[in-house]
C-alpha cells in the first residue's frame, strides 16, 4: 500500500470519527432538562410481618404497588420502560412529560403472582431485574419466577427482562473480566428462554461496582448500567451510572412524589 492510499484511508476514519461525535453532539444538545426518576421494588407479602431483619426496605404490599400506581398516573406521571429511554436517548423519540421507570429486582414470583395483574389493569410497563441462577428455585422459603412467567410477562409487552447478575455477589470483590463473564453468562440465559435482547441493562447486586467493572461491560455491549441511589437528569444522563429511589415497605405514593422533588430540588440547589 502506497502513502496516498494511507493517507486517503486515514482521512476515510477521521472522517467517520468526526460525524460520529458529532451525531452525540447532535443527540445530547437534543436531550431535555428532565429528571428521570427510576423506582425500585422486591418482593411482595400480602400481610406485612411484625419484624423484617431487612428493616421492611425490601417487602411490600401489592395494595401499596397498586396505590402508588393510582397516584402517579394521577398526577400526570409518564410510566415508561428503558427501550422507551434508549429510543429518546438516541433520538429515535421524545420522551414524554413527566417521565418515570418502574423497576423490580431479583425476580421474585410475587412480581408475577400479584403484581402483574396490576400491571395488565392499568397498562403499565415494567422492567425485572433477574438473578438468573435462581430462576424456578425456592430458597428459604422465597419462590421465584420461572422461565415461563418471564416469557408470558415479556410477550404481553408490558415487561422487560434483564440481567441482575446470575450468582448474585459482591461484584466489586471480583475482578472484571469475571463479572464480565457472569453476567454475559447471564444473558446466554436469558436469550436461551425469552429471545434475543436487543437492549441489555444490568443492574449490580446491593450497588456494588468498581470502576473497572463499569468499563468493562460498556466495552463489553451492556447498554445501560445500573448501580445507585438517586435521581437521573435527561440532558447529562450517562447510561452507565443509572440511579433509582427504592421504595420500602407501605411507602405511599404521595411520599414518592415528595422524595422525586425533593432530589430534584437539591440537583437545581447545586447546579
């Protein structure tokens, strides 16, 4: 190969680099100036035990879901998945007023047996965060989802499935390549069952990451990555530090409002 054909090659990639950035530029001066609240939820009792060793932060009650359900949409909150946020983010659509996620984590089967109904009555799209290697077992008591609730639940379109690790760790305690491995074994799971996801969102075990983890899966095709408390702006999201607001035991859904502005307020205080 001749200099000029190197030349002209190496102009082809510089050139190819300079539409993508711009393209992001394009995307990011497009983004409003929204908060994108993400909730999280467990597991679900129909009766609330006198004592919870998890301080009552990871139970609730299908009658609490459902009013905070009642109460978001009434105030004029827009219940969205994350292939909704993708598309918006990569400019495919704008996003809608108020825009809110509902998410659920480790997979449990009360998200099927009492919560799905739920989800079927008002419409409402949901993600479920799974812990692969626990899918169809019952440990200590604890049912889980099987493969087919997940699929039923994903074929009625109201209901993403991703990956909440398969073992479920610490993984900040593992080195990177390892939770990289885990959780791309994980997906293998998931597409085995449900088909192939074109979108793949992994939320970490108890937050734990490292930073090293977090540029290992983004190299590694995870699009969004989940992993801490708070509250998501639009305009400056960074799709691999996704935050969300848990939501413990009974909390109703005007205290979860109160919470959404009061993030909100101290992101504008700061800014």
């Amino acid at each position: 190969m001749n200099f000029k054909k190197v030349i002209i090659i190496l102009g082809i990639i510089f050139f190819i680099i300079l539409l993508v950035y711009i393209f992001k530029q394009y995307n990011s001066s497009k983004r409003t100036d929204v908060s994108v609240p993400i909730l999280l939820y467990h597991n679900f009792v129909t009766t609330v035990p006198d004592s919870d060793p998890d301080n009552f932060n990871y139970i609730n009650t299908p009658e609490s879901f459902e009013e905070n359900i009642k109460t978001l949409l009434e105030n004029k909150y827009s219940i969205i998945s994350f292939n909704d946020l993708n598309d918006a983010y990569t400019g495919k659509k704008e996003l809608p007023p108020n825009p809110i996620i509902i998410t659920f984590d480790d997979g449990y089967y009360s998200n099927y047996e009492y919560i799905y109904p739920i989800l079927k009555k008002y419409n409402v799209k949901v993600s479920i965060f799974i812990i692969t290697d626990r899918i169809g077992q019952e440990i200590n008591g604890i049912k889980y989802l099987d493969w087919n609730n997940c699929l039923e639940m994903q074929n009625s379109g109201l209901v993403e499935i991703f990956s909440h690790s398969k073992r479920h760790i610490f993984y900040n305690e593992v080195p990177a390549r390892k939770v990289y491995d885990d959780v791309k074994a994980s997906y293998k799971q998931i597409e085995e069952h449900l088909g192939k996801q074109d979108l793949k969102v992994f939320a970490y075990p108890f937050g734990a990451y490292s930073n090293e983890t977090v540029r290992t899966l983004k190299n590694g095709g995870i699009d969004f990555q989940v992993y801490d408390i708070g509250i998501n702006n639009f305009k400056n999201l960074n799709k691999h530090f996704i935050k969300r607001i848990n939501i413990p035991c009974e909390m109703t859904g005007k205290e979860i409002i109160e919470e959404i502005n009061s993030l909100q307020n101290s992101i504008d205080s700061s800014n």
